[in-house]
C-alpha cells in the first residue's frame, strides 16, 4: 500500500522535486544557522529532538546508576573505583592513604557483585584490593581500617601468590609487532561492502571482540556491548534499519551493533564518553577482523527518530542504550570493488604544538 502511494506521488510530482526539497532545506538551514543565528539559537537549543533523545537517555542512565549505587550494586562505579585505586597504586611516590573517600563503598559493592562478577572481573578486583589493604596497612584513616576489615572477612581478597591481575612493572615491553606492520594491516582494511557466503568462525569473532575489549576505555568502565548479527536474516535485518545499506544489503551475512550504556555515568559531564570508547573499540574490532582476513564495513548510525526506535525495538534496548555505530563484516568478494578512499597527508591532519 506505502509503495503504491509513493509510485502515485511520484507521478504527480516534477522529476527534480526531490532536488529542489534538498536545495530549498539547505538554503533554510544555512540561514537557521548562519544569517539568523542570534534568533534561532535559543529555539536551537529548545527544539532540537536528538538533544532531547540523547538528553532521554542520559537521565534514564544517571537514574540506573544512582538507585543501584544506593545499595551497593553499581557495577560501573566498582569498575570506576577500582581502577581509580589502581592508578593511587601507581603513583610515585605513593601514598600513605588514598581512596579513602569511597573505599568502604567499593569494598561493599564488591561483597555484593563477586557472585555475578565475571572470573576476569573477580581475580582483578580481589587482586587490586588485595594490593591496596596491604599498602595502606599503616594508615590512620577508620575509614581505610573499617574497609579493610570487611575486606579481608569476607574472605574475597586475591592470595599474595594469585594477584595476577594488580598493578605490575611496566619493565622494558618488546612488541612483536613492528609499527610497519601495524600501519601495513590499517593500510589493507578497507570499507568492503560485497562478501562471499562463506560462514565467519565465531573463534575469529570472539577473538576480534575480545581485542577490541584492550582499546582504552575512560576509568576502565567499558561502557559498551557488541550485539553480533551472524545469521544473514537477522543480520540483514538489521543493517536494513541504517542509512545507505540498500545497494549492498544481500550481501551483508554478519553485522555488529556497538550499543552504549549510559547507565555508566552519574554526570552529564561523561555523556560523550559512550561514543568515544565504543569507536576506540570498534577500531581494534575491525583490525583484528582484518588479521584474519576477515573484511568490514563501518555503517553511520545518525540520530534519526523512526530508525532509533525500530532499532531500539528490535533489540530490545533500554532507554538508556543508544547505538552508536554498526559494522557489517565477512570474508571479501575477490571480484566486488571497494573506493580506494583517498586519504588526507600527514601534513594536513598532524601539527606539533
């Protein structure tokens, strides 16, 4: 019936309708935003929708995380604090005491979430921990003592023989691989847009998931899931609800939607910070995807209302979950073409001081 009406609508308007909209909305937007800006800055900042979304979701992550901080079943904000007591370790020189501001509420938290934290997530908090009671064993803070009381009675704490997950010597690290070879792999990933039907092993997935967990991640939060799509239906449905995919939909059979959660932060201050790590994320993703071969294609996701909330509904997102990108990826069609993507010089986009 919608294809019907459009055809009709098609055939009752100009050739160049289509055009002439696209010329007229520019030509608005450039005077909204150019010429008429001193008016339009106050409805800008009043009426723009996305703001409001992004603005949405924020507040419905910042509720999250206050109502689970209240009793001590905030995972971010354990992940935040330990990391946090991590870098006091670190430091040089170290102090006597540090952390004391919130380190009964770490040590709380912890006692609560060890049953549902991950092994990794485990050994590292009880590592750190560990770490900490003894470096602080001299301190005169009650709240360092009290803490580190509950700590060690709850029998959660890493043995001194187990702490492989606490801070350690940085020593003189030997890469294995050469900076040459790096820029060669990021030289070779191009956007691919035509693959074979060839299944992906979910070993190369996990492991080209697994790297993108090693991107840096602000206060080591890792705010952000990775949704894989390796079923070709399912897959392209939904790389259908992105932008410009339908030229090259039946040849996607894998994607990955990169979904943020805001419910990692308790300030509007970190609101970007979804976006930041998940596409540092999504670098290695696709790098490590490359080393095996396996080819990619960064998909935009824009804030578009209907296609936020189809997204949204289809995979079953909480309001405060935002999608921020989507990778369709699989083994490359020898004979598809892909842009050479001519890039800018060294010149242009590097500047020292």
């Amino acid at each position: 019936m919608i294809a019907a009406v459009k055809r009709a609508v098609r055939r009752v308007l100009p050739s160049d309708a289509g055009e002439r909209y696209a010329r007229t909305q520019q030509v608005l937007r450039r005077w909204y935003f150019d010429d008429g800006y001193r008016f339009t800055r106050l409805i800008y900042s009043r009426g723009a929708k996305s703001y409001r979304r992004e603005k949405s979701a924020f507040h419905a992550g910042a509720r999250k995380y206050y109502r689970e901080s209240a009793n001590a079943q905030q995972r971010f904000e354990l992940r935040r604090h330990v990391h946090m007591i991590e870098k006091g370790l670190c430091m040089q020189p170290r102090r006597a005491t540090f952390a004391a501001a919130y380190i009964e509420a770490t040590v709380a938290a912890y006692v609560n979430l060890a049953p549902t934290l991950d092994t990794e997530e485990r050994e590292w908090v009880g590592s750190v921990l560990a770490d900490y009671v003894d470096a602080t064993s001299a301190s005169d803070d009650v709240r360092v003592q009290r803490a580190a009381s509950i700590a060690m009675a709850s029998g959660l704490l890493a043995a001194q023989d187990f702490r492989d997950s606490a801070p350690y010597e940085v020593g003189q690290p030997i890469s294995q691989v050469a900076q040459i070879d790096l820029h060669d792999l990021a030289n070779i990933r191009t956007s691919v847009r035509w693959f074979t039907a060839d299944k992906v092993p979910r070993e190369v997935i996990d492991t080209a998931v697994s790297t993108a967990l090693q991107a840096p991640t602000a206060c080591n939060r890792i705010p952000w899931q990775i949704r894989i799509f390796d079923e070709p239906g399912a897959a392209r449905e939904v790389a259908a609800l992105a932008m410009g995919t339908a030229g090259y939909l039946q040849s996607i059979a894998n994607v990955a939607v990169f979904v943020g959660d805001q419910s990692a932060y308790f300030d509007e201050r970190d609101r970007h910070l979804i976006y930041i790590d998940a596409s540092l994320a999504a670098m290695s993703f696709v790098l490590s995807l490359q080393a095996a071969n396996v080819s990619s294609c960064c998909i935009n996701w824009p804030d578009i209302p209907r296609r936020e909330a189809k997204m949204a509904q289809l995979l079953g997102l909480e309001k405060y979950e935002r999608v921020v990108m989507l990778v369709a990826f699989g083994f490359p069609d020898p004979a598809g073409l892909t842009p050479f993507s001519g890039k800018k010089s060294i010149d242009s986009a590097r500047s020292y001081g």
